[in-house]
C-alpha cells in the first residue's frame, strides 16, 4: 500500500476517500480535513476562545492537539466524574495534565465533580430511579461544561464526538424516529438560549479508526482503558452495526451522516409541531431551564440526597 | 412454551407482542392482526374487489389466503417473469395454480412476460445498461400490475409484502436519507393519478417469520426456492441487519418501522420542495409518465431492442 501524495509507505488507507498516506502526509491530512469542517460549520475563528472538553483519550487529545497545530486558542477542560473502578477517573486526569504539561503548560481547568458537588458518579447508580448510567453522566458533563463556558465567556465548547460518535447518535435516533433529536443533531449546537454555550464537533468527519490512527502516528499518550460503565452501552452495539455496513459497502457509515445533514439542510424535517417552553433559571443553580423549576442535574442530585435520607 | 390463550402447546412466541400462542390460535390471531392493519390504513371494503399479487411465495399466497377467509372479494395475478434457473418462474406459477385449484377455482390472471412483451427478466442482464436486476424487474412487476389493476377496475393492487420487507426498504432509504422515498412509503400507495392503481400491503404489521410460520401451519403449499437473481440483493443484508438488532432489542424492527409511520403522520416531514411534473401519458404504452415522453418500462424494452440491433 503506497501513499497517494508521496510513493512512500502507507500507514492507512481510507477507502471512503479514495485515499492511502504514509505517517507525514497523514499528519499533515488529519488538521486539514479538521480545519475544512471548522470552516464549513462556521464553528469559530482564530480570534476566539475555544474550550476544549478533554477526556483524556484519544479522540479529545486528538482534536486539542489538532486546534494548537492549526493555531487556535484553546483551554482545556477536564472533568473527574469520581470513578475509581482501575482508577478510571484519576488515570485519565493524569493523561490529561501530562498532556498540557508537556505542550508547555496548557491552560487546563479541572472539575472534580466528588469535590465539587459531593458524590461521583458512580454514586448515580445508587439511586434506583432507572436512569441510565451513561446518560446521566451524560446530563452532568453537559451541565458542567455548560457552567464551565458560561463563567469563562469561551466562544465555544469544543467535544472529541467522531463520525462513528454522530453515526451512532444518529442510527439511535432515526430506528426510534425521535423528532425533536433528528431536528437538533448537527456539528454545531448553537447557544439558544443566553445561558446556554455553543457546543462545536470539529472532528464529526473523522472515521474513528482515522483519530485513533493519528492519536498513534503522534505519539499522543491517551489513557487506553473505557469506562467501566460503557461496556454494555447502546452505542457500542450501534457503532459495530455500522461497521458492519461499512465493511458491506464502502463508505456507508460516512454518507449515512453527511446524507442526513444534507437532506436536513435542505429542508426534509418541518418545524417542531410545538414551539419548546420559554426557558429561564433553575431556582437552585441559574442554569437554563423551564422557568422556576429544578434543572435536570439539580433534580439528579436531589435524588441523591433524598435516597440517603 | 404455552399458548396464552388456552395453556396448550406453543407453536409460535412473538416477543414483540408479549404473546406466544398454539397452532390454533396463532391461525385466528394472523387473519385479525390483517384485518386490523387492512382497516387501520382502510385499504378496501368487503365491497370492493382486490387483485392480490402472488408470486408463489410464502407471504403472496397466504395473503390470498387470508384475504379469503376474511371474506373479501379477490382475485390473483401471477406474472411468469421467463426466469428458467431451476425452472423457477415456471414452478412458481403452478404453485399458484395449484392453489386456485385447491380453493375451488379462485380467478386467476396470468402475465406471461416472454409471451406477452418478447422477452422475459433474464434478457433484462443483456443490456449493458447496468441497471440492477432487481431494479429493473420491480418496474417490469410494477407495471404489469398497474396495467392488469387498471384494465380490470380493481380497488386496489394488495402484494404480500411484511414488515421484514417494509423495515429493509425504510432502513435503505434512511441510510441514503432519500427524502422522495421517505416521504412516500408507506402501506398504502394511494391512486395519485387516474393511470395509478391504488396499491396496498396488508401484511406490514407481520413479521417475516409470522407469515412464514402461518403458512407452514396452514400447510401451504409455496415455492420455496428463493429467485436465482436475489442471492445477493442488498435487501436481503439489511434484512440481517436488522434481524441483529432485533435479536439485541426485542421488537426493534417493529419499533422502527411503526414509530416511522407514526412520525410521518405526526408531520415530522416538510412537504417535497418541488412538486412532482404533471403525469402525461406514455407514446407508447398510454401509462402514466412525464407528458410525452416514454414511460421507465417502455425506455427498458426499447434499450433491449437496440441492444439487439
């Protein structure tokens, strides 16, 4: 297999692009296809502020290390949601530090959510109320980058979320047919609402074997454990149901994404029937909600404390 | 497994129905569940008269049969495609026959397509054109069945397709979010045009192994090669698809396919952002097509004979 730019030996092929590079000229492709998405979705520019939501494994390295190269002004954000099954939480904060660490002291916030707020995650488990795990670890990252951004004035949060992330989402979302998602799911989320951030995914044209490969190829050192509470996750099942088109017929995975934001561009969905409720503050945190209730993570937490009593 | 509704022996459990049931009830519960879906979308009348499209597969002919013992006025046609591997179109067609003759003589056409129109399905390869098979015998099947239902006056045109096929056409269109397709399928083809039969599926509330399972318990005799040209159709890979699914979340392939239907009727689609050209009639055929132009089936034979030149 030989590079298409340089003759040399190629480190991947991707057939959806009709395309195989060595190392360099995969290095060198990788910023440029992300740089290409920044611009086409209008995410944000080299005047702004970016925070960079950082996991600590390979895709949220990857784009933190992709937005320096391209020089944009990033600050990291990295949350410890308190799981200390393998050290889950704390293996991957130290990848996170060593990382800014070692690109000459990057700006890094850290949230550690035990610290902060009084329980982990793992504690969400023990409420009995049904509520997936991952989802309302989900509710709380979101509620914390969201405060995060808000405090900080940053144009933007930027997430690691691949194309075999937005796939999966979106495979979800349509064999349910749930509307008011498929209206919403885009690479960018505009702030709706004055408290509310952007939220921007400069990586959603990237295969995932495409980020994991330059998280390789760069030698960005990326914590290599999962999440103790995502290996039965839907999106698993849903990602390896897309590989297997994939591996039918070339490029499936990729057209079924970019296929659905075109269609949506140009009109398929009509209008939500119902226009959503006017948001204001929730009475415990500020953060948006329908006005003068709980917000969801507030509620979550309220559970907590009440199932303790 | 026990029947739940006398504690006999189960022949049959539909997961996705939270029922399991004996050979006897399972023969009464199929021709209600058709009943049902046939008023649900209110596809005909006892009043009416209905052509069933058989090919002499599990699914057409216990349609037929079902369809008769609900009292309906029917009749059959059979379209002999000229596909002579295994001697399969003929073997089918005596299969149907057969099955008049067992009911006492149902009305019975036959479209001999070789006889009728020159050539039959297997010439359809010959082309060059790179049309796909599958393709190209659908819109031969289409229109024959257009022009029998209208020459005969029938209410409508009912074939036997289930939600197996259903949920594989609605994936495959989803995967290419093909707006036209999506906004259109659905188990009623209404008559759009005076030229259009009015085309209708009474069995997409049924499972592929239910219709399959009804018509081993009915004892139908059906022919059970699988057309030679079908081995490797796509549909039959999102029908696997989505059989993996089911098998990770029972009722699934259901969920999929009703949720679409109920999203579509609850407007989760804009209206098509061109309307559609004024339907003419074909120079050479008098169906419907573009105004003046040749229709798809007579533009197929056409490119056969020049082929041939």
């Amino acid at each position: 297999m030989k590079c298409d730019q340089c003759g040399g030996v190629a480190v991947i092929g991707m057939p959806q692009h009709r395309l195989h590079l060595c190392a360099e000229h995969f290095l060198a492709w990788v910023p440029r296809m992300v740089e290409r998405t920044i611009r086409r979705y209008q995410m944000f520019t080299h005047d702004e502020c970016v925070l960079v939501a950082v996991s600590g494994g390979k895709d949220s390295l990857s784009l933190w290390e992709i937005l320096i190269e391209l020089g944009y002004q990033t600050e990291g954000l990295y949350i410890n949601l308190g799981i200390a099954h393998e050290d889950y939480s704390d293996v991957s904060q130290r990848h996170v530090e060593a990382f800014a660490a070692r690109h000459g002291g990057l700006p890094l916030r850290i949230v550690d959510v035990r610290r902060e707020y009084g329980r982990g995650i793992p504690d969400l488990g023990k409420t009995g109320r049904g509520r997936r795990m991952c989802s309302a670890c989900g509710l709380v990252k979101r509620h914390i980058m969201n405060r995060v951004a808000r405090e900080g004035g940053y144009a933007a949060i930027a997430t690691g979320h691949n194309l075999d992330d937005e796939a999966a989402v979106l495979l979800q979302n349509t064999l349910h047919w749930q509307g008011s998602y498929l209206r919403r799911q885009a690479p960018v989320l505009p702030a709706s609402h004055p408290g509310l951030a952007r939220k921007v995914k400069p990586l959603c044209h990237l295969y995932e074997r495409e980020t994991a490969a330059y998280a390789l190829v760069k030698e960005i050192s990326f914590v290599e454990l999962e999440c103790p509470y995502s290996v039965r996750a839907t999106t698993i099942f849903y990602k390896e149901l897309l590989n297997r088109l994939e591996r039918h017929s070339r490029g499936a995975k990729q057209q079924f994404y970019l296929s659905f934001l075109k269609a949506r561009e140009e009109g398929l969905f009509a209008p939500e029937p119902e226009s959503a409720p006017e948001l204001g503050e929730c009475r415990a945190c500020g953060q948006p909600t329908t006005a003068g209730e709980l917000c969801a993570f507030c509620r979550l937490w309220q559970a907590m404390e009440e199932h303790d009593d």
